[in-house]
C-alpha cells in the first residue's frame, strides 16, 4: 500500500470521530508506526495531503504541527516536513542482574533520575504479597524516571522491606550500590515481562506519543539466603530497549 492510499479518508475519517485534525495526526501516527512513513522519509506535501483527504490545508498544518510538538516529525527549512530518525536502542542482557546505572555506565551513558515518590509507606496489596510483609507492615518505596543520556527511558518503582532499607532518601544515584554497602544487594531474581500499551500519564513522562508500546515489568529480586530483597514494577520505552538472552539446549 502507497501513502496516498492510507491517506485516502474512506474507512478513517468521520464525523464523530472527534476534530479533524486530530483524525489526520491519528493517521499520519499510524503510518509511522506502521513502517509505511520510515524514519527519514518525508512527508507528502500539505497540498498533496489536503487532495487526497480533502481537508483544508490549514487543517493538514495544524495536524503536522502536533507531530512536531511530540517529536515525531521534524521540519526542515525549505525541504519539508520529514518523520524524525529513531534513536538506537539499547541492548540489556536477561542473564545478568544488574543495576540500572552500572548498565548505562557500561555502556558509556550518563544516568539521571527525576524523583516521583520516595519514602516510606503503606504496602500496596502487590507488594505484601512480592515481599511476604505482615498485613501492618510498612515498605520503603523509590519511584522515579530513569533517563539515560538525556533521554527518558524507564519508570521505575521498587518497593524494599524497611529492615533492607530503612531510609529510603539515602537513595540518590543507584539502589544495588546502597543496598551491596550494608550487605544486602540481590543475587538473583525472577522477571515477568509483557508488552503494554503505554496510558497517557507513563507516555508524558517518557516522552513519547499517547498508546506507544512499551514493555512491563516485574521483578522481584532475592539475597543470597533466598529471602525477597525487593520487589520492582518497571515500564520501558519500547522504542529504547531490546532484551536479550542468551538460551543453550539441554543436554
């Protein structure tokens, strides 16, 4: 299928499907996501889009201009509007447990962490269960956006019994560095990951256009004496990350 036949606005563009700028962006957001407008690749001409959809040119620039404000397309002065080029993505190991930092730091990225939450609560009925809690417990919690070269690329909320961590704000940089410190960093864990779709609050703090895929998960991590050291609920830019594991047949 050709470009103009995705624009063409049987099947897509309706009444009561909201304004018609947004039906437009809609598509436009499609196509890219799709592969059929590759990074790189220009945009049809805002004259050539009004043809084929019949919408008012001031209409196509508003949608195209919604794209730019997300960061999907860029414009370049006097060549057109073109559909920005994906960043790499990163390669992490599901072999080897390892701190967010020291993953970035190998591979040459400075890390940042924007606090959401950090301190001591209540447990969420999830964490009672990951971290085996009495029912009055409470749990040292860290939820934060991890970027890594300037670039968001996780959320990430971990949850600690308070004997593990009993002061949640001496968290400043890496979590397994403090806990390896006072002898209690994990040496194993188990991981649950699904593919999501990402809601509008996760998509704004990482960046990214409302409904991109992104990868969930969970971990729930042990010290060497099999006792649960944490439990972790992570979302990840499914544009940033590819995990990678190494698999070797049974003998």
């Amino acid at each position: 299928m050709t470009v103009a036949d995705f624009l063409r606005p049987d099947g897509w563009l309706g009444k009561d499907s909201g304004p018609r700028y947004v039906q437009l962006r809609r598509r436009l957001e499609e196509a890219i996501n799709t592969g059929l407008l590759q990074p790189n690749s220009s945009l049809p001409p805002e004259r050539e889009i009004a043809d084929l959809t019949d919408l008012s040119r001031v209409t196509v620039r508003k949608a195209i201009q919604e794209l730019v404000k997300k960061g999907v397309v860029v414009q370049r002065q006097g060549s057109g509007s073109f559909v920005r080029e994906a960043e790499p993505k990163v390669e992490q190991s599901l072999s080897h447990l390892t701190s967010f930092t020291a993953d970035m730091k190998r591979r040459g990225l400075d890390t940042t962490s924007k606090w959401l939450e950090r301190g001591i609560f209540l447990p969420s009925p999830e964490e009672v269960v990951a971290l085996g809690l009495a029912s009055d417990a409470s749990v040292a919690r860290i939820y934060r956006l991890r970027e890594a070269g300037g670039r968001p690329m996780a959320l990430e909320k971990a949850a600690l019994p308070l004997d593990i961590l009993p002061n949640p704000l001496d968290v400043t940089t890496s979590l397994y560095a403090l806990l390896e410190q006072h002898g209690n960093r994990p040496v194993r864990a188990v991981q649950k990951i699904s593919a999501v779709n990402l809601e509008k609050p996760e998509c704004d703090l990482l960046g990214v256009p409302e409904g991109t895929a992104g990868l969930s998960i969970q971990r729930t991590s042990y010290l060497e004496s099999g006792r649960v050291a944490e439990f972790t609920q992570s979302l990840y830019r499914g544009d940033a990350y590819d995990f990678v594991a190494e698999l070797r047949l049974s003998s």
